[in-house]
C-alpha cells in the first residue's frame, strides 16, 4: 500500500494516538490530513521521506516539540498548518513555504501564538512518547 497510496484524509476522526514513524513509508503520499484530532507527542522525523508530498495538515492537535527540518526540506511541500498545537520550534525553512500556518502554537518570537502561561503549563505535563505500541506519558 505505501506505493499506491496518494491522499490520506483522516481529518476529525476522533484518533487519539500518535503519528507513527511508518508514516514515512508512504511514499507515493501527495496529501496528509489529520487535523482535528487528539494526536499527541512530535512530528517523526522519517516524514521527511514522503517526497511526493504536497499538503500537509496537523492543525487542531496537541502535537509538541520541534518541527523536523526535512518536513519543510520536502520539496514538492506547497501548504503546511500546523497551527492550534503545541510546537515550541520551526525551522526557518518553513517560512519559505507557499503557504504554512503556525498560529496558537508556543514558539517563540512569533506573533499570534498561544498565551505564555498556557504554553508552560502543557510543557510542564510528563512527556509524550510513542511506539509501536501507541503513546504513553512518562511519569516521574
């Protein structure tokens, strides 16, 4: 299926998860959406190697971390949203995309983010971290 599949459309489908680093493996992926969900922890690093992508749409999660360099490295990579998460970080990169959409994130420096104070308290929640085995939060 990863050389045939060419839109993955998962868009308010109520998954509560992760985004598993097989993501990769789609190779023939020109569309991404799963926006409107619960998905949590970062964005793996192996979707950089989707090069047929074109739009990518994770808005409205509670996705964390930094955004991957090769993600906006992709280059047929045209439209990303990756607003209403978590995100502390992006590479410079992605402001060179057609159209990207970081807004009500917590990086810093950038205008329209979320409240400071919102941002300290969901970073200061046990960690996210996906497997195999789906996500689970590290408790100290």
């Amino acid at each position: 299926m990863g050389g045939t599949l060419n839109e993955l459309v998962l868009l308010n489908s109520g998954i509560r998860s992760c985004i598993p680093p097989e993501i990769g493996a789609l190779r023939e992926l020109t569309v991404l959406d799963v926006s409107f969900n619960q998905l949590q922890g970062q964005l793996p690093e192996s979707m950089a190697g989707l090069r047929s992508l074109e739009q990518l749409d994770v808005a409205h999660n509670e996705l964390s971390g930094h955004i991957p360099e090769g993600i906006c490295a992709l280059p047929r990579l045209s439209n990303f949203t990756y607003s209403f998460n978590y995100f502390c970080g992006e590479p410079e990169r992605c402001a060179t995309l057609r159209r990207n959409d970081d807004r009500q994130n917590c990086i810093a420096g950038k205008p329209d983010q979320r409240p400071t104070d919102q941002c300290m308290a969901f970073l200061h929640r046990p960690p996210v971290h996906c497997d195999g085995h789906g996500c689970f939060a590290q408790h100290y």
